[in-house]
C-alpha cells in the first residue's frame, strides 16, 4: 500500500496556481495556505482525490476579506437593522471606493493648508436642509446626543416621561443622558403631557427641552404631548430627537417628523440617524443654529464621535447624490411590486416550485415610522426552503408567516429579481 502522504500535492506547487495567486492577492496569502492546508488533510485522510484539491481549495474560499455576507433582503422591511439597515446608493459605494485612498479629507488643495474636515458633507445637508444655520456628523445617532449632554453636564433636561425610550439592545436614552453628567427633570405621566408641565420645569439650571421621537412604538388612547412649535415658546433651546433622519416631509409617512419641518417650528437643534430613512451610512447628525452647533464642534467630545472619510464621502454622496434604496422602496407603487412578484412566481413556476403571489403589508423598520405600514408584494413559496436559502451565496432573508415563506420584494432591488429566482431554484 502506497504512502498516501506521498498522494498530497506540495503546498507551494498549489500556491503557484494562477486561480490561487489571485486569490492571494485577493484574500491574503495566509488565508489561502490555510485553505489548501485543510484540503491536503482531507487527501490525507482519503476523504479527498489529490486531483480535487485545487477545486475544494476554490470552493471553500470567500469572496472577500471580510466574514461579512451579502443578503437579499426579502423580510418586508425596508431598514432592517440585523442586516445593516440602509443599503447604499451606487453613488455612495462608488465614493468609498475613492475616499479608501489617500484623499483631501482634511487639507485645502488650493493653499495646500490645512482644510476643514467634513465641508462637502456638511455643505450638501445644508443645501438639502436650508433653514439650518450649521451642521455637524457624529458617528451615530446616540452619540450626538451624548455629545450635547456632555457639553451641558451638570445641569437640568427637561423631557416627558413618555419619551425616556429604549431601543434596540436594551439602549436606553434616559440612562446615555445620564451617564454624560445631566440631570433628567422628567414630566407628565407615561402618556400625558402637557405644556404646562414643561413649563413649571423649566429654572435657572435648565439646558434644554428635549423632545424624544418614540421611533419603534405607538402610544394610542388616552394620549396628549406637546409639540415643538409650542415648547419654543417657554424661553429655552429646544432639541428634537427625531430619529430616523428625514430631512423633508414625505407623503407616505406623513407622522414621522423631519428635520426641515422640526427647525421651522422652532427647535433650535435636531438630531438624527444617518443610516435610517436618510439611507445613508452610520451616522449621527446635528443641525440648527449657528451658536450651538458650533460650540459641540469644538468640545472636548466632539473629538472621540469624530467620523472618518468613508463616512464622510458616503453621506456626501447620499445627500447630494441620486435617489437613495431606501427612498427608491417608499416610492414604488404597490402595482410595480405585484408585477415584479407575478414575474417572479412564474420563473419559479417554470422550474416546478409551487409559488404564489401574495399582497404583504411591509414595514419601514430601523426605528422609523412605527405603526406605518407600506403595501407591498410577495411571493409565497413552501417554509422549507427559509434554511437552505439564508445559507446561500449571497443569502436571501424572508420572513415566515402561517406556514409560508414569504418573499416581500419591497426592499429587493428590481435588477436583483431575476439573482432572487435562480436562487430559490438552487434549493429545490
């Protein structure tokens, strides 16, 4: 019986392949000798033929450098925060890819001096938001409030009871406020407020009225709060939370407040997630007056939320650039999304998978426009295939309800409809 460690191909011979030279270049060089070291075990052991290996060597590598997974989003909601909420325009990838070189991030190319970081990003919010006197990007939402709590550690925030919200993970604002140093005067109850509770709270030590968006929840019934246009009137900066990040009004979420309409009301600063409804990258934002804006520039903290270029470009380009996924979704006409699942089921149809198509309701999701639903379009196919599918290349992500798997094309893009067939076929 032959030696069958003379059966193993030799590890540089393997290397030397041109299919795993560029690989190499690819992946890093370390990780494909991993891969071809797992592959000669398996001839080791017989369970692999030596003329195999280069294949199975092919087959286990990634297609990047990242552990990180593509996803086709079928779930039904349009931010989903499990798969990185907002996808990002082509314009906004194509600036990463130019802000992952060496860029003028921070320097002036005309005087060669120092430039000021983030000018074109906080140009462009500021053209799309006019009534702002000035802007500033942290790195998330929680952050900019961390940040404007900091800078008015040890003194009073005035905020309904009904506002102190948790979030996702267990994140809790009222206890970020806290932990930066300001005291929380909360008012009102649970779900009643009224301006005049804001206004026997409000003292010498007051630093703000913060008005909290509830983001991911609805209270109903026997319900009262205040809103920003009436809490400008007691005499001290209001900030309004909103959340999400819409900058303007939008006719299909008609209660879900944007920063245009916050300011003009008279809120003398908004803060705002980046990468919800804005469908740009993480981030958080601040925007409003002049004064107060740029005295959170310039704090201490503002230095540890800082944003890097890739941030940077990519909000950049979300905000002055085309038309966003996330808006392309609130856009689409119900009839558009029937269509497109028609086409679907019958391409499934014709490789014999038994499919149907369904009218969904939809969901904004990331925090945003809670109680909102969107009309949306699936296709229905047999729960079995929910498993084989998420472990897919790329993977696909539907939800489950009532004994189907349900297929919601809100959130795929329509160029992706005929990758979402033949992956369904795949799992037969």
């Amino acid at each position: 019986m032959s030696d069958a460690r003379r059966l193993v191909p030799r590890t540089d011979r393997v290397l030397a392949e041109p299919a795993l030279v560029d690989a190499a270049t690819r992946l890093g060089r370390e990780a494909v000798k991993t891969a071809v070291r797992r592959a000669q075990d398996l001839v080791r052991s017989g369970d692999l033929r030596p003329d195999a290996l280069l294949p199975a060597v092919l087959e286990s590598l990634p297609e990047a450098a990242t552990s990180l997974r593509p996803v086709l989003n079928a779930s039904g909601v349009v931010v989903h925060t499990n798969l990185g909420r907002a996808p990002l325009s082509a314009a906004a990838v194509e600036a990463l890819r130019t802000a992952a070189g060496t860029t003028d991030v921070e320097l002036d190319l005309a005087t060669g001096r120092r430039g000021r970081r983030g000018a074109p990003a906080i140009d462009a919010l500021l053209a799309a938001v006019p009534v702002a006197e000035d802007a500033h990007i942290v790195n998330n939402g929680a952050a900019a409030l961390a940040l404007l709590a900091t800078a008015y550690a040890g003194r009073e925030v005035v905020v309904a009871r009904g506002e102190l919200v948790e979030i996702g993970d267990g994140f809790r604002i009222p206890e970020l406020l806290s932990s930066c140093g300001v005291r929380l005067r909360e008012v009102g109850t649970t779900n009643r407020v009224r301006l005049g509770d804001y206004a026997d709270a409000v003292g010498t030590e007051t630093a703000f009225l913060l008005k909290v968006h509830p983001s991911n929840f609805v209270v109903s019934g026997f319900t009262s709060s205040v809103p920003v246009d009436e809490l400008a009137g007691l005499g001290v900066p209001v900030v309004a939370d909103i959340g999400s990040g819409l900058l303007q009004p939008h006719p299909r979420l008609p209660g879900e407040p944007d920063a245009t309409s916050s300011l003009q009301a008279g809120a003398a600063l908004v803060t705002a997630s980046g990468d919800k409804l804005l469908g740009g990258p993480q981030c958080g934002l601040l925007l409003g007056r002049h004064d107060l804006v740029h005295s959170l520039r310039r704090h201490p903290m503002a230095r540890a939320v800082r944003v890097d270029k890739l941030t940077i470009a990519a909000l950049e380009a979300t905000v002055a650039g085309p038309q966003t996924p996330v808006h392309r979704c609130l856009d689409t006409a119900p009839r558009q999304l029937h269509d497109r699942a028609a086409a679907v089921a019958v391409g499934l149809a014709d490789a014999g998978i038994d499919a149907e198509v369904v009218g969904t309701d939809a969901a904004v999701g990331g925090g945003g426009a809670p109680g909102v639903t969107l009309p949306s379009a699936a296709v229905a196919v047999t729960p079995a295939l929910a498993e084989p599918l998420r472990r897919g290349s790329p993977a696909v992500l539907g939800r489950v309800e009532h004994g189907r798997l349900l297929l919601d094309l809100i959130a795929i893009d329509p160029a992706e409809d005929d990758l979402l067939v033949r992956l369904v076929r795949g799992c037969r």
